[in-house]
C-alpha cells in the first residue's frame, strides 16, 4: 500500500542537518515532494545531490519578513505544503547555573523559538488549507527534567513545545484535519531513522488523535 504522505509537499526547516537528510531521504522514498530550507547554499546542493528530487531556498530563517517571502515563493512554484517538520536548533550550556550565559541564550532562543514562529506563522494558511497539515518539531526530554547546566536550553525548547500546542489549539478550533506533534529525545544522534520513520507515519494517523501528541523517542532496547 502507498504512504499516505504520497503526494504531500513537506517543508523542512533546518533540512541539512543530519536528521534533516536522514527525514528528507524517507519522504522523497515515501512519495512526498520535499520542500528543503536551509542556511548555506552549498550543503543544499549537497542534499540535493544525496536525495534526489529536492526543491531547496536559503532562507534565514529568523527573519520573519525572509520567511513570508519564502512562503509566498513555496507557493507560487508548489501550491503550498501540507507539512511543516521544524529541524533547526542547536545546544548550548554548561556550567551550571552561572553558566548559562546571555551569548548562549540569544542563540538558542533564536534558533529554537524565533524560527519556529516565524516558520508556522508564515505558513500557517498553508496547514490549515490542507486536508492534511502536519507540524512537528524534536524537542528534549530534559523539559520534563531539567538541570541547571541546561537550564537555557530545556527553558527554550519548553517555549517552542508551548507554542506548538497554541498551534495544535488553533487547528482543533478551526476543525482543520490537521495537526501537531512532538517528538521529544534526550540526544538525536543515532536516532535519526526512527524519526524519519514516525515522520512519515504522521500522515498515516487521524488528525484529531494525533493533535498536540507528544512522543518520546529512545534507542532500541535490543
């Protein structure tokens, strides 16, 4: 039988990463046409180059007027996307709770929060357009468990992982089928094919049981 996500223009932000290729090369196997953004022209051209039928842009996307302007661009040459996988982060920390700088907190604050709500404001129309919008994010574990040493990064992946249930309410109170999920880790290296695989599969599940989920991922027991 076909994926679901057969057919579906997916948009991921923060594509060259290596969960961004790993997510990428599933989609495109899946069927999905996928839309990558990134920072750095070159290592889009090197994705495109490993996974095939790619659309790329360099977009910063922290500015929120680049974004608009990406999205009006993503829809006039693809008809807008029914997904939105948010891959752009980074860590920062250490120290403990004198360590957590103001250097630190800019960046992770812009790379973790700021592009997240630019992205899903921008192309928020396109999700709720679908007939099967889908935003996901990876967050932490340490959310849920923080320590002082990383007090900058749980703070800031708790804000994205609060406005992405704002935007999961707003799907449920438009009665859009779409919907939101959160993939949380407590690292992603080596864990990057199980969330290609659950990305995929987000297309295969019911909007409304699926909205503002939030899943934890973890090594194989075996």
């Amino acid at each position: 039988m076909p994926s679901a996500v057969a057919g579906r223009t997916v948009l991921i932000a923060g594509a060259t990463s290596k969960a961004g290729r790993t997510v990428a090369e599933a989609l495109t196997a899946a069927g999905a046409k996928v839309v990558a953004v990134g920072s750095n022209r070159g290592r889009l051209d090197d994705l495109r180059e490993q996974v095939g039928d790619v659309a790329t842009y360099v977009c910063d996307l922290a500015d929120f007027a680049a974004v608009t302007e990406l999205a009006e661009r993503v829809r006039d040459e693809h008809g807008g996307i029914d997904g939105l996988i948010q891959l752009v982060g980074g860590w920062r920390g250490g120290g403990g709770l004198a360590g957590q700088t103001d250097e630190d907190w800019d960046f992770l604050h812009t790379n973790i929060v700021q592009t997240l709500r630019n992205t899903t404001r921008a192309f928020n129309d396109d999700l709720l357009a679908s007939t099967a919008g889908r935003l996901a994010i990876v967050s932490s574990t340490s959310v849920a468990k923080p320590a002082a040493g990383g007090a900058n990064y749980a703070t800031a992946k708790a804000a994205a992982e609060t406005w992405v249930r704002a935007v999961g309410q707003g799907f449920a109170k438009a009665e859009a089928p779409a919907a939101t999920t959160i993939f949380a880790v407590r690292g992603l290296d080596g864990l990057e094919g199980q969330l290609a695989g659950a990305v995929v599969a987000l297309w295969d599940q019911d909007a409304v049981s699926l909205n503002n989920s939030r899943h934890i991922l973890q090594p194989d027991a075996s």
